[in-house]
C-alpha cells in the first residue's frame, strides 16, 4: 500500500478559479543483500504480467538505475540494495532479484511484491456565496481506479462534521458512508468526486471562511 499527501482548500468567497492538486502513488519495496565471497554478478526480472522501474545502490552509495534481467558487477563483501516502484495502473508486480557466483550457480536474493499505482487530482474548492439553509457542493476528485482519497482537516469535529472556518454556524458534511471516525475524515474513490451538503444557520456571520483539508490518496 503506497500513499501520496497534498492540501487543498475549501473556501466560502465569490467564485474564484482555484487550484487543482495532483497526487500520484506508486507502490515501492527495497531489499537488501550481502555479496559474500563469490557473489559477483546480480539481475532483477519484473514478471510479465507487472511493470516497475528498478535501481540498485551499493551500501553508502547512491542509487543507479537497474535494467530489468541484465546482470550487473558487485564487488564482494557489499551490501546492496535494490528499489523497485511500481508503473501498472492495473496489475500488481513481483520483481524477483538473484545473484550469481563465478561458476555461474545462482541463488535468490530476495522478492518483491508491489501493488498498482494510482493517480488522482483534487481540486480546490470554491463555493461561492452561501445563502442560509443547505446546499450541496461538489469537491471535484478524478483520476485512475483502484485508490481511495482520504480528507482530514483541523476544522473537523469527532462526528466528521467540517465547520467551515471553525464557525459553528456553517456546517459541511458528506454522506455518512464517506464519513470516518477512525481516523476522523472524509473518504472517495480515487475517481469519484465528493458530494456534500452545506448548512448555513441564521446565526452565521456574513464575511469570508476556508478551511484546510489534506488529501491523501492510498493505492489499494
């Protein structure tokens, strides 16, 4: 499971043409292995079925990009370590490692097994003039299948309920099935936009409010 991190805003102005906040997520995994006394050579496959980039770094080193089933030199007595970071929007992917001896006898130095990634764009959010009484307003989430986005926000109550600027006068909210408690947030598919209603009682302030929300979208 990957996960990737932005902030968006909710605001309660005139319509203003706001920002959109791309997140990717790509699934990653590293092993690490000791050449010992006769290790020399190492190659990675990606099964055919996956896809994933790969890299390999010898220990105090820096990460140098690693062909999938070409053999690379290593010195003996090193620790390497190899990264893979998934590309298939649709399969998940095993990435098998294994060295080889001068004689040429191979053993498996490690597997890794990476999830789809997942992309999706958030949109800030621009509500307009709120009158009093409820409405519904749209957080605009598109993207690939297969992820879910997850808003929290300081602004929230323990119920889930958002008060827009802290005020306890204007309320949002979606359904209560994109409603979590554990933690307190907001949940979409990575594809779907978000609906909510938006509650504004008579006692609410005229004037400006927003809000923070952090997205975080998680490749399931």
């Amino acid at each position: 499971m990957s996960t990737m991190f932005r902030t968006i805003i909710i605001l309660a102005v005139p319509c203003t043409a706001l920002a959109s906040a791309d997140l990717d997520s790509y699934d990653k995994a590293t092993i690490d292995y000791n050449t010992g006394s006769s290790y020399r050579q190492l190659a990675c496959n990606v099964d055919p079925s996956g896809s994933a980039t790969l890299e390999y770094m010898q220990a105090g080193g820096k990460f140098i990009p690693l062909a999938p089933d070409t053999r690379v030199w290593t010195e003996i007595w090193w620790t390497y370590y190899v990264s893979a970071m998934s590309t298939s929007t649709t399969t998940a992917s095993t990435i098998t490692c294994r060295r080889f001896d001068s004689l040429g006898a191979v053993t498996i130095a490690g597997t890794m097994h990476l999830q789809p990634s997942c992309a999706s764009t958030v949109n800030d959010s621009a509500m307009g003039n709120l009158n009093t009484g409820t409405s519904e307003h749209h957080i605009g989430v598109s993207g690939t299948s297969g992820g879910t986005v997850r808003f929290t926000g300081p602004d929230m109550d323990s119920s889930g309920v958002l008060h827009l600027g802290g005020s306890a006068d204007v309320l949002v909210q979606p359904d209560a099935n994109h409603i979590s408690t554990s933690p307190v947030s907001w949940t979409t598919p990575s594809d779907s936009t978000l609906n909510t209603h938006v509650t504004v009682n008579t006692k609410a302030k005229a004037g400006p409010l927003s809000s923070v929300l952090t997205a975080t979208l998680t490749c399931q």
